[in-house]
C-alpha cells in the first residue's frame, strides 16, 4: 500500500493527498464535517491544519484526546461509496 507523502487543503473542503506511488486523491470531505467524528471542522481554519503520517490524514483538536483521522482504507471506502 502507498504512503502518504503530502496533504494539500483546500477553502472547499476538499483536500488532495499526494502518495508515494505518484498517484493523487482529491477527497472531498463537506459531507463527512457534518457528522460528529469531523464536525469540528466545519471552521475552514481548522479545517486547515491537516496533518498527516504514512498511512492518515489527521486533525488535532485542542480539547479533545482523539483527533479526527482517517486512514487510507477510510479514504478509499470514501471515494468508492461516493
């Protein structure tokens, strides 16, 4: 499975993830920041401060011990369902 190499947000709440492997996915994550794990994205400056790690794309919350994630099975299952 690729790696994660780069994480690009963007003011739609999109976000394009840049893989190892050359290949790119532009996510697009307006439906999933109306559910509650995302919800508190819906502020396109946190929505901003992505991060990311070999196989997730994260978001730290200042109050909260569980960031929202997704790792690059949820990111795939997104795409394939949508």
């Amino acid at each position: 499975m690729s790696k994660i190499i780069g994480v690009t947000p963007n003011d739609d709440f999109t976000i394009l993830i840049s893989f190892d492997s050359g290949n790119k996915i532009l996510l697009n994550m307006r439906n999933q920041i109306r559910s509650l794990p995302f919800c508190g994205l819906q502020d396109i400056q946190k929505f901003k401060k992505v991060h990311f790690e070999d196989k997730a794309v994260f978001w730290e919350e200042e109050h909260t011990a569980c960031p929202a994630r997704l790792t690059v099975d949820n990111i795939l299952f997104t795409i394939r369902d949508g």
